[in-house]
C-alpha cells in the first residue's frame, strides 16, 4: 500500500517513527534495491525504506529525502539508480543523495564478478566459447544500442516502447550478431511508431554513440539480463521464464561475489 501514499505523507511516516528510532533511514527504489542493500548495512542502525511508486520510485526516493532534509531532519539517506543522469550531466543536489556507480544496480553487478556465477548456472558453454571474447563485450555490443534508443525516446519525447521487444529479432541465436536496424524496426512495431523512419532514428543512434560516453552509463540492466538468458541460455524459451529472472536476479545479489 505504500506506492498509493503521497510523497510528504511518507516523509511524515519516518518522522513519526523517529520518536522510537535513532538510527539511519535510507530510502531505496524497490524491493529488489531493498533485498541487495540490506546486506550492506547494520539492521539495527539503519533501516530501509521502499520509496515505489508513481510517477517513478526514484523520483519518490529524491523527493522524500529533499522534504525531510528541508526540515533538518538527521539521519537520513537515499540511494537511486543514475540511470542517465551522468549522460545528462544532472547535478548533485545533496550529499545524501547516492547514485549507482553504473546506470542501475543490475549493471552495476554484472559488470562485477558476480557476472561469471549467472554463466555457470544458466549460460551454455558451447554458445558462449566460440565468441572468443569477454561475455560483457557482447552484452554491451547489444545493449548499448537499446539504451542509446531508450535515452534518444527519452530526450525526444518519443515515448517508444521497450518492454515485451522480442530480442531473438534482432540477435542471431547461434552466433549473437546484432542487427541494428532490425533493432529499431522492432522497437517502432512494438511501440506503433510507424511515422518514425527508419533511417532518421538510425542516424540519431549513430550521432550519439559518436559521444563515447561510457556504456555502462547507456546500458539498461533490464535489457543485459534479457540478453544473457536468450542467447546464452541452454534451452532458450520464446520469452524469459520468470522463474528464470528470479534465478538470475538471487545469483546476481550474492554479496560474496562482488
């Protein structure tokens, strides 16, 4: 019930509860942000708190902090996804405001070693060998043409849709070649975008990856880990499992491997 109440009513929610907790309270995006950070920190000095919600649960997290921070509230912290923060050059507006070192946290761990335990576990050896080359350069071949395309609808207001986008359409199973117009041909049906031509959001893909920004920064998490468990996968089904997703995601959190 939490992401129906308001942001200032939350902010009231940790004041009251300050009354009886002296501790930190540090404000995450979801449950998933809630599962990973927790290991990190000591239960009994700080306790989370799930910022989700509309319009964005990392909107919710800046806004609840900027109001209890106005007050001169103590004590409080909030950790947020950059997503493309760092792309857009958004400032720092507080020193309790932390970003991800990457665009999300999923990145943020499959850049790590982390990445290598979700390969023994899902990955095929006989597909991924044959690349000669490290997985995540495959990975970031693919996705940072999706997060260019994400960050492109998003500083055009092209509202394009990425969710559901079939991968094996624009990814050859057998060898991971990447096809970018059959990328953006995809993504234009998916999102009913036929005005859009092909080869205008072809050329403003190829403009801003002239920028060399640093694709760690572009890439999407969501979008890497659809691609590790398609083409990597033994048996890849139409669709992720989602038994499959939260396998991945439980290998990903192990704290051991980072």
């Amino acid at each position: 019930m939490r992401e129906f109440l308001t942001v200032d009513r939350v902010a009231n929610q940790i004041r009251l509860r300050r009354s009886t907790y002296s501790g930190t309270f540090l404000l995450v995006e979801g449950s998933s942000d809630k599962t990973f950070y927790e290991r990190f920190v000591d239960k009994l000095s700080c306790e989370l708190v799930i910022t989700a919600g509309k319009p964005s649960s990392k909107q919710r997290a800046i806004a609840i902090l900027e109001i209890l921070e106005k007050s001169n509230f103590q004590g409080i912290l909030a950790i947020v996804d950059a997503d493309f923060d760092r792309l857009q050059n958004t400032p720092d507006t507080s020193p309790n405001l932390l970003r991800t070192d990457t665009h999300d946290l999923e990145t943020m761990l499959i850049k790590s070693s982390a990445l290598e335990k979700v390969i023994r576990e899902f990955g095929s050896e006989e597909k991924i060998t044959p690349l000669n080359r490290d997985i995540r350069e495959v990975l970031i071949s693919v996705g940072v043409a999706i997060g260019y395309l994400r960050y492109i609808s998003q500083s055009d207001k092209l509202n394009l849709t990425f969710e559901g986008i079939t991968f094996s359409k624009f990814i050859d199973e057998k060898n991971w070649q990447f096809n970018q117009l059959k990328l953006i041909q995809e993504i234009k049906n998916k999102s009913q975008a036929f005005y859009l031509k092909d080869e205008d959001l072809e050329k403003r893909l190829i403009t801003e990856k002239s920028n060399n920004h640093d694709p760690w920064q572009v890439c999407c998490g969501h979008d890497l880990q659809q691609i590790v468990i398609k083409p990597g996968t033994r048996t890849p089904p139409p669709t992720p499992s989602p038994q499959a997703m939260r396998g991945l995601r439980c290998t990903l959190y192990d704290w051991k491997s980072l």
